[in-house]
C-alpha cells in the first residue's frame, strides 16, 4: 500500500466532510485492500459537484469533468475526486456519453460492474458494502451487482473485465454471470478497440492468464476478439510485460502485422513485438549469435529466453545471455573508436555507399572480435591486412 496516496486520499475526504459532504474511497482501492494488494490508485467518490469539489482545493485539473471527475493536485500524491453518479442512456452496448449526478452514495454504487468493485471505504476502516462485495471477495468470485444481462447488455466491456478480473486475481466468475457473458460475447465486437486492448493488456500480465483465456473460450468472447481464439495453444505461459503477452498471442497467428494494427498497439509496442518475435525465432530456430547479442536490446533477449523456455526444455538461461551480451567488445556503432570522417581520410575518398558499407564491416569484425576496438589497430587491419574492402 502506498501510504502517501492513502494519506493524500483521506486528506481530501476530511476537506470536503469539513463542508459537509459525503466522501469515500471506491472501486479497486478498497479491493485490493481488502485482499492485502498493492493499490494502483486511491479514487475518491463524493456527494459534491465538481464545481463544489474545485474551490475547496488550492489546485485542481479537469480530467474529465462532464463525467464528474477533478484531480486534486495533493503535495503527497494527485487524487481523483469523482461525483456520484448513475450512466445516462446506453446505445450501441458502449459506455453513454453522459452522466448524471446524484446525491446517494447507493446509486454510485449500483451503477458499478463487478459487487468486489462496488464497495466504499470510510478512512475510519469501515466498509459499506450494499452488494455483498466482501462475502465475493472471501469466495473469490466474480459477480456482475444487479442483473448481469442487463449489466452487460448496457456495457458489453464489462464481461472482458470479468476476463481481466480472472486473470489478475484467480476467482471463478459467478453462474448467472457467466451465462449473461456467454449470452451477450457479441455484443463486444461494439466496444471500442482502445477500451478492449486495455483491458487485454491488463490480462495478459495477470498471473492467472491462462484460466482468463479458458474463460474466453468458454464463454465465446475468444470468437468475437480477432486473433484471440489461436491463444488455445496458451499452455499455461505467464507474460512478464504487456509485450511479451502480445508476441505469446501473436506469435499463434499468421496475420501479425493486421492484428497489431487492429489492436491499435503503439508504435512503441509493434516495434518491440516484432523484435521479440524475431529474436524468439532465431533462438529457437538457431540458438543466438554474436550477431543477435549485438542487434537485440537486453528486454527482448530476456523476453525471447522467457518465451522460448515454454516450448523447450533446454537452452540457455537469462543470466547467461545477459552476460553474453554485456561481454561484447562494443555494445551499439557509436562506441566504435572510428567513424566515417576516419575512413574517409584514410582512403582519401568523399562518402558514398562504400562508407556504410565499410563502418559494417569493421562493426562486425569488432563485434566477433576479430578486431581490437582502437583505432590504431582498426586502421591497420581496414587499411593493410584487408585491402580488398
Ligand atoms: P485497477 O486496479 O486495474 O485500476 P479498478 O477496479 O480500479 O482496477 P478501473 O478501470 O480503474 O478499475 O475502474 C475503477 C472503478 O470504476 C471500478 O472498480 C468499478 O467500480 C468502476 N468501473 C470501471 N469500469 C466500469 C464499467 N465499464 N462499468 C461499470 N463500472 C466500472
Ligand atoms: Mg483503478
């Protein structure tokens, strides 16, 4: 737990009970404290109206005022402030675009998907708990709080949050739960992509990933996400990072580069999914060069030796491979004792395409150790010993 959000939390409660509204912690901060986990973030849900929340504080921005929410600007830690609220009109199983404010704490909590998520924290440690979230907790069950169907046919990416929810804390998804998601798993195709990778991204780091795709598959939401049903092959391999999740899903289907792409990954995320593949590839395929311990960055070596230990029993260990790499004479062109304004004045010639092909072919020779790294002894070997390049 981290003390400094809860001190910051607790903080803003007291300033807006001072005035005389009702204030509380919500959703996954009062889960996962309840379950002794680390909390991610410590949201505070009020009886105030954002225009009531923003003069009490010295400092506050509006992150999403229409939807209720203002982040106060704590010296300890940033808090989001969110007024109670119920959700407008659904259309098209997607979040509504507008809210509506209440004064009642119930009706914020109602409006919640999961009873383990709908639960408020009073900073005196008392819990209100209007749909039993605490009995779901201790049974380790996830349970949609009211009529699951209606609950998911108003928002259909609450039945992969159940998903995720599986996969980052191991419960089973409760019967009438899990038949309203067998029921309405096409309703997810309506759901915004952005919305739908975040959650995936959440899943597959959870340590319980594998049951998570088994509940996909039961419950056919696997058909409905492109690309996810090949994930059967998911044989039980726990991803470290969200782009070790992403290879391990990918690397079951042929059409890679269009499910990045549909998936919206960030061009961060493609890059490094891609490197990880090829690495992936080539260990598997090979074993690793001095070529690969050059070109691959340390995560995607670690993530390839991570993946590759899945499918084969052998190989080599991360530690090993770590060492091989950081034992290279060099580690990237820039540490190379020469560069192009050298190669130019030894052979007396402008740039050209010889120039690259030159400084690659001492990188190499560097990188295999044919050649020690100073420049002394690169020119005598470019210029004497190897006239031919
Ligand atoms: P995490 O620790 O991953 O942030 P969380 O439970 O806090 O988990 P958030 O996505 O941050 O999840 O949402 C905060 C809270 O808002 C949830 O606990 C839940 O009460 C409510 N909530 C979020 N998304 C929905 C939704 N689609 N439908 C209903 N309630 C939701
Ligand atoms: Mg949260």
């Amino acid at each position: 737990m981290n003390s400094k959000e809860w001190q910051a939390a607790f903080e803003v409660i007291a300033t807006l009970q001072q005035v005389g509204f009702e204030a509380y912690v919500v959703g996954g901060a009062v889960r996962d404290t309840l379950l002794g986990k680390a909390v991610n973030d410590v949201d505070v849900a009020t009886s105030a109206l954002p225009l009531e929340v923003k003069p009490l504080f010295a400092t506050t921005v509006d992150v999403g005022i229409e939807h209720g929410t203002v982040l106060i600007v704590h010296p300890l830690a940033p808090v989001e402030v969110t007024t109670f609220r119920v959700d407008g009109e659904y259309t098209d199983h997607r979040r509504p675009e507008q809210v509506q404010f209440v004064r009642e704490l119930r009706e914020d909590l109602a409006r919640r998907d999961f009873t383990i998520n709908a639960m408020a924290l009073k900073p005196d440690g008392t819990v209100i708990d209007y749909f039993n979230g605490q009995q779901d907790l201790q049974q380790q069950v996830i349970r949609a709080v009211g009529n699951a169907k209606e609950r998911f046919a108003e928002d259909a990416l609450r039945m992969l949050r159940a998903v995720r929810f599986t996969a980052q804390l191991g419960f089973t998804v409760a019967p009438d739960t899990k038949q309203a998601m067998v029921q309405h798993a096409q309703d997810l195709q309506f759901v915004a992509i952005e919305r739908v990778k975040q959650e995936l991204d959440k899943m597959l780091v959870g340590k319980h990933v594998t049951a998570a795709i088994a509940l996909m598959q039961e419950t056919s939401i696997a058909d409905v996400l492109p690309g996810v049903w090949h994930a059967q092959k998911w044989f039980g391999f726990i991803p470290r990072t969200v782009v070790e999740g992403w290879a391990y899903m990918l690397h079951f289907n042929r059409t890679q580069l269009e499910l990045m792409q549909q998936y919206r990954l960030t061009n961060k995320e493609k890059r490094a999914v891609k490197q990880l593949l090829l690495a992936f590839d080539a260990l598997v395929e090979r074993g690793f060069t001095r070529t690969d311990y050059y070109t691959f960055d340390e995560a995607t070596l670690v993530g390839a030796v991570h993946m590759a230990r899945h499918f084969t029993s052998a190989g080599v260990s991360e530690q090993e491979v770590l060492a091989h790499k950081r034992a290279l004479p060099i580690q990237s062109r820039q540490e190379l004792a020469v560069n192009g304004n050298d190669l130019q004045e030894w052979r007396k010639e402008k740039p050209g395409k010889w120039l690259q092909q030159a400084l690659a072919t001492i990188e190499r020779a560097v990188v295999y150790g044919e050649v020690e790294n100073t420049k002394q002894h690169i020119r005598s070997w470019y210029c004497n010993d190897n006239n031919e390049r």
